[in-house]
C-alpha cells in the first residue's frame, strides 16, 4: 500500500461526506490507496454518509479522545507507506498531485512531512456566502509574508505545519515521533515539527499541494467550546515550551504567549479562564518530560522561518 488517507472526525458527517467526496475526484495515477476514518465517540450517525462510498475503512472511539490521539491511532491502522491526514472540515484540491506528494518523499530520505497550502473560509449560520472571508492557513508569520511575499508560492523547508492537511512518512510514528496526547488539541502540530527537528528529519512547504478548510462554526462563534479552546490553547503554549525550548528561548516564549492571552482574557473578561489555563499548563508539564532542542534544532529552526519567542 502506497498511500493511505486518514481523517479525524466528531459529529460531523456532513462535512466528512463533502471531504471524501472531495478525495473521489482526485487523480492517482499507479498507486494503491485507502481512506481511514476515525469518528472520535460522536453522538450523530455517520451511517448513511458511508453507504455512499466504497471501501471506507471506519472505526469509533467509546469516549472523546482528541485529535492528538485520533491521528496516532489512525496511523496505527494505516498501511500506506505515506500518510495523508484531512481534517473532516477540509476539501483537498484536485489539482493536488498525490504522485507529486509519492515522489517527494521517495526522493529524499531525511524528508518527513509536508505542510500544504491551505485557504481557510471563514462564516457563519448568519452570513451569506458572498460575505466569506478566507485567509491562508500556511507555515509563515505574517510578518515574514509581508518582506517576502512570494513565500507563499514558493517550495520552502519550514519548521511547523498546520494540522488540517499535511502528509507524512508512516515510518516516524515506527520510530516514535507521535502526536502527544496531553495536548488533546490545539499546539500538538508545533510540538509534533519539533519531535521531527529533534530527530534531524525536514518539514517542507510546497504550494502545490493545496486544500481548503472550513472550520466548524462552533469553533469560531462564542459558546463553551470556544471557551475551552481558549483554556487549552494557553496551557498547550506552556506544555510546548516546557517540552521543546531551551533556556531564553524558553522563558521568552511563555512569557509572551502568556501575557498575550492575559490582555485577551482582559479584553473578553475571561480572566478566570485565564487563570485556569496557567494552571492546567502547569499540571501538564508535571506529567511531560522536558527535552529541549539542540544547538542544530536551533538552527535549522532560524534557517527556516522557525517560531522560536514566540
């Protein structure tokens, strides 16, 4: 098996219909594929979504485990020699050369992942269409597209990924380079391209290797989940310095991310969510183990356009 696709999913069967249909129109040319789905314990059926395709390999959670836990276990099942991971809100494109993808990773041994360029549309159940807004979801800061903006056409190695889409080797879960799954979610892609650093493997951008990301609405509107994300996101930011970063780097980190969402908690009156994500950090750390990255870490992360502060 040369390739298997493998897509995390909770409650939203909708989307996942769209997703797959989306890996229907795609042209593979030579190569075995399968498409694994991993419905992470939803309380909507997923039945008559997978009536409509053919050989969906599709197994369920008995309790919510994250997305961290999903990818490692879809990986688990997984026989393609390279992985192909979706989020169930994602449509890759069809101009994506999936034989493109095959021979990247053929050729170069030291390459384990490839971060795709993503446009991320953004609405909700209020707006119409025509009021979408859409932004790129790719490895750079905005300061850095904004002196170089062709980076975002151009074939580059970078040091993270953004989760939604991405391909990879099949080998380094083998070797040990997981998702952890103390982050359940938001920040596991950071500290996922910092495990692949540690073990001098390459992360590459390559613009032609294109999706596109819909974000479940209740992620983006106010409710509870938003507030959650907001208490995970402060203490994964921690949980991933403690792990990866080395000394100023460290402290510089954690201190900026920090006192950003404490001015954001201010702003929003969530001061005591705050406070709850500090301390949920903290008691993370407690159960991880720190390894920070080397001298060589450090530097592949500045050559290519790495987020060391911050």
């Amino acid at each position: 098996m040369e390739i298997s696709f493998l897509i995390p999913t909770r409650n939203r069967p909708e989307n996942l219909k769209k997703s797959l249909l989306s890996l229907s129109k795609l042209n593979i040319q030579n190569l075995n594929s399968e498409i694994i789905v991993l419905d992470d314990c939803s309380e909507l059926s997923y039945d008559s979504v997978l009536s409509e395709f053919e050989n969906i390999q599709y197994y369920k959670n008995t309790t919510p485990m994250g997305i961290s836990y999903a990818r490692n276990k879809l990986a688990l099942h997984a026989k393609g020699k390279y992985l192909i991971f979706l989020d169930d809100d994602v449509l890759i494109s069809k101009k994506t050369s999936i034989n493109l993808i095959y021979d990247l990773f053929d050729k170069d041994s030291t390459l384990s992942l490839i971060s795709f360029d993503i446009s991320a549309h953004i609405t909700n159940n209020k707006l119409s269409p025509e009021n979408l807004f859409v932004f790129k979801q790719i490895p750079f800061k905005k300061y850095q597209l904004f002196f170089n903006p062709k980076l975002e056409n151009e074939v580059n190695y970078v040091s993270y990924f953004i989760g939604a889409a991405f391909a990879c080797r099949k080998d380094i879960f083998d070797r040990g380079i997981v998702f952890d799954e103390l982050f359940y979610w938001g920040n596991e892609e950071l500290d996922f391209s910092f495990n692949i650093i540690k073990n001098n493997l390459k992360i590459l951008y390559h613009p032609e290797c294109k999706a596109d990301h819909y974000p479940a609405t209740s992620v983006i509107q106010g409710n509870s989940q938003q507030l959650n994300s907001f208490i995970l996101f402060i203490s994964n930011r921690i949980l991933t310095a403690y792990k990866n970063l080395p000394g100023i780097y460290f402290i510089s980190y954690v201190f900026i991310w920090t006192l950003y969402y404490f001015f954001l908690s201010i702003k929003t009156f969530r001061m005591f969510d705050w406070l709850k994500g500090v301390n949920l950090g903290i008691n993370k750390t407690k159960k991880s183990s720190r390894k920070p990255l080397s001298k060589i870490g450090i530097e592949y992360l500045k050559n290519n356009y790495g987020r060391i502060l911050f």
